[in-house]
C-alpha cells in the first residue's frame, strides 16, 4: 500500500478504541501489525514497528465552518484550543490531542470572501430602546420577521451559519428572549449568562438541543413550535419511504449519468411498500400522520407506544419487538431522551427483517449510527432513510458511501408553509412570556 503516512504508536488497541469509538473512524488492520483509517482519500497508519516515524499533526478537514464548530462541540473534552480563526492562514480550527500525545486538527478553509468568524456577526434590525430585545440565532421567513421586528428589538444573526457557544454567551446578557435552533446548545452555561431571559422559544418541536431543568431552575420558559409542522414532516416521511423501497436517489444518478441503455429485468429491483406492514414508533401527533398516509397504500399498521391511543383508522399495538420482526418499514417518531438515545442498536437491527426498512425523520441519536452503518453493509436490513444524524450536521463517511441509505439534511418541516407557521408560533410563544400571558406552545 502506497502513499500512507504512519504513525508510530505504543498501543494499538488504545488507538483503535480511540479514532474508532471517539472519533467515529473506521480502522482496519494492515498485515496484522498497522491500523490504518481512510480521511479524504488520505491513508493514516498506526505501527508499532520502527518503519513508522512521522511525527506531526493529523489534520481533519471539514467543508464548513458549522462542522468545525459541531466536531468541537462533539470533542470538546479532547479540545486543547478554542475553534477560533487564524487569519494567517485563512483557516477556522481548533487544536486536540490523541491518547499518545499526538496533535489533531480539526480545521475548515475559508473561501476567498467568505464571512470571517471572528467578526461580530449579530445586527439590530430594527432599532428601538424601548422594546424588549430579542437574540434570534438565524433569519427566519418574513413573516414572522416582522412579528418579531413588531414587538421587540431584534437582534438577529445575519451569517449563514449557526453561533458559536461564546457568541451566543457575549450576547445573551440583556435579552429577555432567546428565540434559537435545535442545533443551538442552550445549556447551563448560557442561562448563567443571560440575567435577563425570560423565554427561551425554540424554532422546533424537538427541544433536546435545551436543558430544561437548568431553565426550570432560572424561571426561564421553554417553548416549542408542535402541531404546525406535523403533515409537512409525514409527508417527508413518506417521501424516505418511497425513495428507498423503491431505490430512487440510486437510479435517478444512474439515469442522470447515462447509463440507462433499455429495459432490464433485474435493474434496481426494491422493495414494494403497497400492502406491507407499517411500524410505527412513537404514536404521536407525527407517528398518526405518517400512519393515515399507510391507507393509500392498502398497508396494516402496527405501532408500538406506552398506551393505546385513540385513532381514526386502523392499527394494532403491539410489544417493541413484534414491532421489530413484524415492521417491513419502522418509521421512528419519538423525541430525543436519555431513555430513547440508541433505542435502535445491533439487537435492535439485527431482529428486523433482512428486507426491512428503517426510517427517521425524529432524531439523530435515537439510532446507534455506528451499529446502523454495519446493518446496512453487512445486509441485516435493507434500506435505511434518514433525515436526522446521530451527530449532526457531522454524517460518518462510511453512511455516505452507502448505496442502501437514503440521506436527506433534516428538512422534514422544510416547506415555506410550514416553516412560515413555525415562525408565527415561535414569534408568539417568546412575545405571549415577555407580555406575562400564556404561551401557546410551553414546554416548562
Ligand atoms: C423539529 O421541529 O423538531 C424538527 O426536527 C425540525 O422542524
């Protein structure tokens, strides 16, 4: 194997449980004496023969400043620097440390002209010291811009990427409303820097990206946006379900590409969704909707939830694992908790049906995405569609390579509709708690 920059290490099982269960690398081992892992097409070997000698840095390259920021928010424990700017060398990066005292570099370069980090990249929008200020952590549609803009003084994040937690921290401290993402981390360490917040209303249904004990603790009120994005996400749901029963994203770049010369008896044979049996995890509002949507399709459906729930079609309850052996698609609508991180891992996966399909449009972290990655190499399940990732906006290399996976970037309420409305909700949850009346949409 040419063209591999190898490492000289002392413990080679230390390394592998390192850049494989921390950082989420595939390593193999060489001749039964290296452990090497793919980056971008580079080859970066572990030896604990006298062959290997490089000394030096081992650098991860990101294609975002937002991935920088969420590998940093990921490692933060492996960190040794902040993630800040070098302007020298136009590079956004923070330094890490593996357990053999080795440098990693985590780093993304900036495109000539691109926003600059280290800029102050917050504005007021409409100035007017006499109505309360509001942080908004990314523009949101019109409409509920002017519903904001109506009531308070907007202080919005005009950059296309998300804020860092020090610059969330610099400028939380005289707003009395935080109208925020689910990829915004509103801990501890914010709610001790915001004296003056009153709301924090999340641009979501999800809110496990809030820690809501810390906000219970402060008074602080914790908004959601439900209901308003429910259809729009089922439809989504739906269109997972499609494209990886049936294998479009696969033949679509086959025909785009050219290589369509006629009519095959075996080309892109998939799965049929009519009269199949439809899992559904997590009978909510989402799960219902995605459920009606199975009557079309002449499906039956089984769901799996803590109580029987009262629907206006048909469906049976069943225990968690007939839902597993019996689901030719498992659809997930269940929110993020400690108790539902990885409720879906390799015994999970490995009871589902070998033609099965998993879908999920809820969050990332549900499924163990390590162990799912395997499922879908090795053949235990089928196809898998998802629109949410474990470790968001990271997605593993070795995910993306899959043929069987179906990948969307988390747009499962991405219609101006619904996104519209979400606006109007979140507007009026963070105005109704300054005001001291009652939110339509609060969480605690
Ligand atoms: C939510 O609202 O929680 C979705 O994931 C994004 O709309």
């Amino acid at each position: 194997m040419s063209g591999i920059v190898f490492f000289k290490s002392k413990d080679l099982r230390m390394i592998r449980d390192f850049y494989q269960d921390k950082l989420g690398l595939k390593l193999w081992l060489d001749q039964g004496k290296c452990m090497i892992f793919e980056h971008r097409g580079m080859l970066i070997g572990f030896c604990q023969s006298e062959v290997a000698e490089s000394q030096g840095t081992i650098t991860f390259l990101y294609d975002s400043i937002a991935l920088v920021d969420a590998a940093y928010l990921r490692y933060q424990d492996l960190a040794t620097s902040p993630a800040k700017l070098n302007p020298a060398f136009n590079i956004y990066h923070f330094w890490a440390e593996d357990p053999e005292g080795r440098t990693l570099e985590f780093q993304y370069f900036l495109k000539a002209g691109e926003q600059n980090p280290g800029q102050d990249v917050i504005e007021v929008l409409n100035e007017d010291p006499a109505k309360p200020k509001l942080l908004l952590t990314r523009l949101l549609p019109e409409k509920a811009m002017n519903e904001l803009k109506d009531f308070f003084e907007v202080h919005a994040n005009i950059a296309h990427r998300n804020l860092s937690k020090t610059e969330l921290i610099a400028h939380i401290a005289d707003k009395a409303a935080l109208l925020c993402l689910l990829g915004d981390d509103i801990d501890e360490s914010l709610m001790n820097a915001a004296a003056k917040l009153k709301v924090i209303s999340n641009y979501a249904v999800g809110y496990n990206n809030i820690d809501l004990q810390a906000a219970k603790a402060r008074g602080i009120a914790v908004c959601n946006t439900p209901g308003v994005l429910t259809e729009s996400t089922a439809d989504l749901a739906w269109a997972l379900i499609m494209a990886t029963a049936r294998r479009i994203p696969e033949s679509e770049s086959f025909t785009r590409e050219g290589n369509f010369v006629g009519w095959e008896p075996l080309l892109f044979l998939g799965q049929d969704v009519h009269q199949r049996t439809l899992g559904i995890l997590g009978m909510g509002r989402i799960g219902q909707a995605v459920a009606r949507r199975a009557r079309g399709f002449d499906m039956k459906v089984i769901y799996h939830s803590p109580h029987d729930k009262e629907l206006d079609f048909a469906a049976e309850r069943v225990d968690f694992e007939t839902l597993l052996l019996e689901s030719d698609i498992l659809s997930l609508h269940l929110p993020l908790k400690p108790e539902t991180k990885h409720l879906i891992g390799e015994k999970e996966l490995k009871t589902m049906k070998r033609s099965a399909i998993l879908i999920n449009t809820a969050r990332g972290a549900i499924v163990d995405e390590r162990v799912l990655i395997r499922a879908l190499q090795e053949g235990w399940i089928f196809a898998a569609g998802f629109d949410v990732y474990e470790h968001e906006p990271e997605i593993p290399q070795a995910l993306k390579e899959l043929p069987n996976a179906v990948l969307l970037p988390h747009i499962g309420s991405a219609s101006l509709e619904t996104r519209e409305q979400m606006g109007s909700l979140a507007a009026r949850n963070a105005i109704a708690i300054v005001q001291g009346t009652e939110a339509p949409a609060r969480v605690v």
